[in-house]
C-alpha cells in the first residue's frame, strides 16, 4: 500500500492553522484597503516566454515548468536531447507556475491598459511556486501579499509603501526592522569601483551576505572575475557604519563623480525626510548590502526582517522603471511590495501573537435523538444560523458518549439536549461543556442565551 506525502517544500493546513492564516490574509488585505488599493487575481500558471528572463539566471532556473499536453515529444529531435536543461526544456513545455505576483501583474497592466486608470493601485493574495531547495522559512508553494502602484514617479508612493509595511507589522506586534536602499546607489558603486558592466553580478552576489557571509560574497565575486582591487573597495562602502545621515554623507563622498549614484541617495534622502512628519514606529535602516538580486528593480528597494525570530526577510519589494517595456508597453513605472505570509505565519507561530478565540468554531451543537426530534430541533437552528451563531446537529442518531465526544474534540462549549420531556414543554436544555452546568430554558430564553 502506497503511503500518502505531500512534495517537498509544500505543507497542509489544518483548520486552526487555516484560522491562522486567514488572520493574516485579512490584516493585510485590510491595510491595502484604507490605502486605496484594490484587489486582482491572475492564473496560477503563465505562459513561459512571459516569466523567462525577468528574474536573472538564477530565476530562471527555479521555475516549475508544465510539459505540454499531449504527445511532447513528438517533435523533438536529438539534437535537443542533448542541449542544456533550459533549452530542452524549451522545446517541451510553453507554460510555468507563476514565480512572483510582479511579472504576472506588468502582464496584466498591459493586457488590460484601455481598462485601467493610471495611477493603478492594485493588491493580490496568491500563491506562488519556486523550484527551491527546501529550507526552514523557504518553501516551494507559498503566498504572497503584493501592493503595487504603477503609473506614477512619485517617491509618496514609495513613502506610503513604507508606512504600509509599518502598519502591517504594528497589527501584528511584529517588532521589525525595516531596511531600504536604492538600486541607483548600487549602481553608482559599481561605476566608482571599476566595474559598472558586472552590476549583475554585483547584486546578486552581496544579496547573499546574510545567508554566506563576507567571505561567500567574495568568493562569489572573485568566481565572477571582479577584480581583487575592487572586491575591497565594494567592501568598504557596503560595509559602512552609523546612522542613515551619516551613511548618506558618506556616500555623497564615495559617489560624487557618479550622476546616477547621486540621483539615488537625493531619492532616498526625499523619502526619510518624509518619514519624520509621520513618524514610522519600526526603526528604519539604510543598508547598502540590501540589493534584491532580481534584475527588474531600478530604484528604491525594501526589506523587513523580524527582530525576535532568526527567519529570512518577510516583506520585501522596490521601484521598477520598466517592466512593462518587455510586454510592449514602455514608460510604465511602478513600485511596490510583498508580504511573505507564510513566514510572517512562522514568525507569529513562533512568538504566538495570535489574538485569543481566533479559531472560528461551532458554539453549540444539538445532539440527535432520531427523526421526531431532528424535526423540532431544524427550524432551531435554522433561525440560530440566521443570526449569526455557528451551530450544528450531530448528523445521525448515535450513543449520548458519542455525541458528547465529538462536542469534546471539537471544542464546542455548549451541547443542546432535546428529549421527549423538552418537547412537551418546549423547552431546550442547555449543557455547559466546560463546567458541566445544565439548564433548561424557553425557546425564546435560548435565543437570548447565545445573542
């Protein structure tokens, strides 16, 4: 006999944990609403040729691709066997799940541009799949919270991003740090260092410091033949102590002869000058080592890491200047972020900062006779329902134990017993489940009983 499993890097929920998420779901989508976002969904799978290339190399390589329906292979001859994964792959498979909600959503805005209002400001809740290696706080299937404004170039969205980002987690009591840099000032270092042409490779490389350390990136580097001169003076700048203002000070220094490099930190500087009027009530930080290796961030970009959990970031995102461009849709810039449920779902799990009587359950249950009684107990419970109150009838006749078991397991507080003597009188007992106390009231004192 086959024993049932699930995929690697994919989990099941049970209703408590469903409750759970669902707490989060709501939070989130609560604060995109009175935000002014509104709300989409796009499939689960896109066309190939729409994800590949818009997430790097190494993106590209992580995507769950969909074998073509039919006979697949018919058509591909030997030569394809032997060409690299990518491209054979290629050759059998037009269709992948979605990597991110960003990619899926420039599709959108172009597909669908005579419907839409620019500035657009939408938000989406979905899964999303990555060919991962599985890891604590990394999953192959997991949700992501996007909010996405595009159609504008005006830093107050980056700046409400922020404030979002710092509600979000204020409702959860998530004590965060929220991180920010500019793709821009990347850039700019890149150029001072002698090596603008290998931005890519610089990115994706220091994007990793937290998970390999320095000396990872350096490799990384070195494999990517950055010069060793370079590699220090990378070093010394993505390194850089003290507060923002200092921080900023000192890159003016470091890039002055680099107008992109400047453009960024007059960016970021813009937007923590805004935050003082609000103030944010997470410390945010300036950190130059923050580079989100996907290729299409052309600004601002964030990150949020939990402050009492050891967990990877749990929101993160940033401007894109031109992601449309590739759907034929040019001169479109966006920004926006996305919250990682499921970690912010460990996260909470860990540090339990679930609000109390979160799961929704059944409050009272009518145990089950036979047919005489069901009759006089469904239009109970009908009008039970009607009002608001989670009730259920045990659905066959069955031993009083039973019955009461199930009340047990479930954990509903209040069991309704109606008897003979209960229907002579019409009267409906009531039994407290946790303190064992029993009474029997009037129909009309049981509505009120659970009002």
């Amino acid at each position: 006999m086959q024993t049932p499993t699930i995929p690697k890097g994919t989990r099941d929920f049970s209703p408590e944990e469903m409750a759970k998420r669902n707490y989060i779901f709501d939070t989130v989508r609560n604060v995109f609403r009175i935000y002014g976002f509104r709300q989409i969904e796009t499939p689960a799978m896109e066309n190939l040729s729409t994800l590949m290339g818009k997430y790097g190399e190494e993106g590209d390589k992580l995507l769950f691709k969909i074998l073509n329906s039919g006979d697949f292979l018919s058509e591909v001859n030997v030569e394809a066997l032997r060409a690299t994964p990518l491209q054979f792959a290629s050759k059998i498979c037009e269709k992948g799940l979605r990597y991110d909600l960003t990619v899926p959503f420039a599709r959108y805005v172009v597909q669908h541009r005579n419907e839409i209002s620019f500035p657009f400001r939408r938000f989406q809740i979905q899964p999303v799949w990555r060919a991962d290696r599985p890891q604590k706080g990394r999953y192959r299937e997991f949700f992501q919270c996007d909010a996405d404004i595009v159609g504008s170039d005006s830093l107050l969205n980056e700046l409400e991003l922020l404030q979002i980002m710092d509600e979000v987690f204020c409702r959860f009591k998530i004590r965060v740090q929220i991180k920010i840099n500019n793709r821009k000032i990347l850039s700019g270092i890149s150029e001072t260092i002698g090596e603008a042409d290998k931005i890519t490779d610089i990115t994706v490389a220091i994007d990793k410091l937290d998970k390999t350390g320095l000396e990872g990136v350096n490799a990384e580097l070195k494999q990517k033949e950055i010069s060793d001169e370079a590699i220090a003076k990378l070093q010394s700048i993505i390194l850089l102590s003290g507060t923002n203002e200092e921080k900023l000070a000192t890159l003016k220094k470091i890039l002055k002869d680099s107008e992109t490099g400047l453009q960024g930190i007059e960016e970021i500087e813009t937007v923590l000058a805004k935050t003082v009027t609000l103030p944010l009530r997470n410390e945010l930080q300036l950190d130059l080592n923050l580079a989100r290796g996907l290729n299409y961030y052309t600004g601002a970009i964030f990150e949020v890491k939990a402050l009492d959990v050891q967990i990877g970031s749990i929101t993160g995102g940033g401007r894109y200047d031109n992601l449309t461009g590739v759907f034929g849709l040019a001169g479109v810039s966006g920004v926006g972020i996305s919250f990682g449920a499921d970690r912010i779902f460990d996260v909470l799990n860990q540090l339990n900062l679930y609000p109390e009587n979160l799961v929704q359950q059944t409050k009272i249950l009518f145990v089950n006779f036979g047919e005489n009684e069901e009759d006089f107990i469904l239009p109970v419970l009908a009008k039970l329902r009607s009002s608001g109150v989670s009730a259920e009838i045990y659905p066959e006749t069955a031993k009083l134990k039973k019955q009461f078991s199930y009340a047990d397991d479930n954990k509903i507080p209040f069991v309704a017993i109606v008897g003979e003597n209960e229907m002579a009188e019409k009267k409906i007992t009531v039994k407290n489940m946790r303190s064992g106390e029993q009474k029997m009231l009037t129909t009309d004192d049981f509505y009120d009983f659970f009002q």
